[in-house]
C-alpha cells in the first residue's frame, strides 16, 4: 500500500511546530486532519490545512489526492480557521 | 463539498476565508490563495505582499478574523510616507445597486481605512487573494 507524508506545521504557534504523518493514500483528509489537531491540542472543528503556497485542502479528499502537487505537497500548515458570517445569517 | 458532517446545511455554525476558498475551487471561480496573520501580528507584516497582489492585478482579497468577527473585503493599499498604511475596505454586507460610488463612500460600505485601526491586535486573520479570472476581464472605465 503506497503512503504519502506530510510535514505538518501549526502556523497559529509563533514557535511553528510540526509534526510528520505518514499515511496510506486512501486515508480520507478528514483523518489526517483530526489526527494532526489532536497532536497538536487544538480543536480540529476549528481547524484546517493548506499547502505551502495557500492553496486550501478539502478534508473530503484523500490523502493521496493528485491536485496537491510535488512542489507545493511539503510543508503544509495547520491553523484555526477565521469566521465571517454571511448577511444571510447575521 | 463534502468538507461539512451532515447537518451543517441549514445550521447556525460559521464559515470563514477556507470555506472561501474551497468554494471557488469547487464552483470554478478565480483561484483563492489563503494566508494566516497569527494572533497579535497585525496586518504590517502583509503590507507588501497585498501591494504586489494588487499590483500584479489581483482581485479582492477576503478577510475573516475570530476576535475581530467583521468579515471585510480588501480592494487596495496604499503605503503611505513613514510607517502609514491604508486599506481599502469593502463590507461584504453591502448590498442593492447603488447610483455611484460616492453613495457607497457616503453610506460607510467602502473606504480606506489606516490599517493600525481597521484591524485588531487580539484577532487572528485569514486573508484569501484571489486572482483575476483573466478570460473574464471586466471593462475599464475612462
């Protein structure tokens, strides 16, 4: 079973910790996500991963999706997302 | 999208600059690149990546914060002499069709604000820049 890595770093932590996962392709992003928040003791809800130059990852992914490509698949970054409510629900 | 667990749809709960950006993905909008201003940064230290964004003929860049729950639109910089920066803010809660722009600038929805007070030393921001859809140019105006 092929596995991807992924060196993980807390952008919301001025000391950008990181950790490395190594996962099989088929894991569902939702996992690496809430693996990656428990490791790091924050709540993954609140969460999220974006690769190194911005782009943002859908949880609903697996771990092996080909969009991220090689050049921007390490590092990637995990911070607490912002909020903004929308004039529909204000 | 899939990003959201059953019973998202029709909640309460937020959605912020990720969201955003994974909904331009999704729907084939211009692309959103997101940038994170950890807690008590400020937005100084972006100044001049949103000046050459903007330069290089980026569109708006949509900003979310959690201690500072005024979502906010940026459609410009301005680097003053010294250590003076403005931002050109948009309410995203703008809404109608407005005569012209003086009646935007007039009812508080757009404007440039100095960037030590628009924003809010507590709060972490997500800002996501999107690009300008080149195929969908929009006309200038003389």
């Amino acid at each position: 079973m092929s596995k991807v890595s992924f060196k993980i770093t807390l952008t919301s932590d001025p000391r950008l910790p990181y950790k490395v996962l190594s996962v099989p392709e088929s894991t569902p992003f939702t996992a690496v996500l809430k693996f990656a928040a428990e490791e790091f003791k924050v709540p993954a809800a609140t969460s999220a991963i974006i690769t190194n130059d911005g782009i943002g990852i859908n949880p609903a992914q697996t771990a092996g999706v080909k969009k991220i490509s090689a050049d921007n698949a390490d590092p990637k970054k995990c911070f607490s997302k912002a909020r903004f409510r929308t004039a529909n629900n204000s | 999208m899939g990003d959201k667990p059953p019973g998202f749809w029709g909640s309460r709960s937020w959605i912020g600059c990720v969201e955003a950006s994974l909904c331009l993905d999704h729907f084939g909008g211009p692309q959103g690149r997101l940038r994170h201003v950890p807690r008590g940064a400020g937005l100084q230290g972006e100044l001049e990546r949103l000046y050459s964004h903007f330069a290089g003929g980026g569109g708006p860049v949509m900003v979310g914060g959690d201690a500072d729950a005024r979502s906010k639109a940026l459609l410009g910089v301005c680097l003053g002499p010294g250590t003076e920066a403005y931002v050109l803010v948009l309410d995203p809660h703008c809404w109608g069709a407005p005569k012209n722009p003086s009646e935007l600038q007039a009812a508080g929805w757009v404007g440039w604000r100095e960037v030590s007070t628009a924003f809010d030393p507590n709060s972490f921001y997500n800002l996501c820049l999107t690009s300008c859809n080149s195929e969908k140019q929009l006309p200038t105006r003389d």
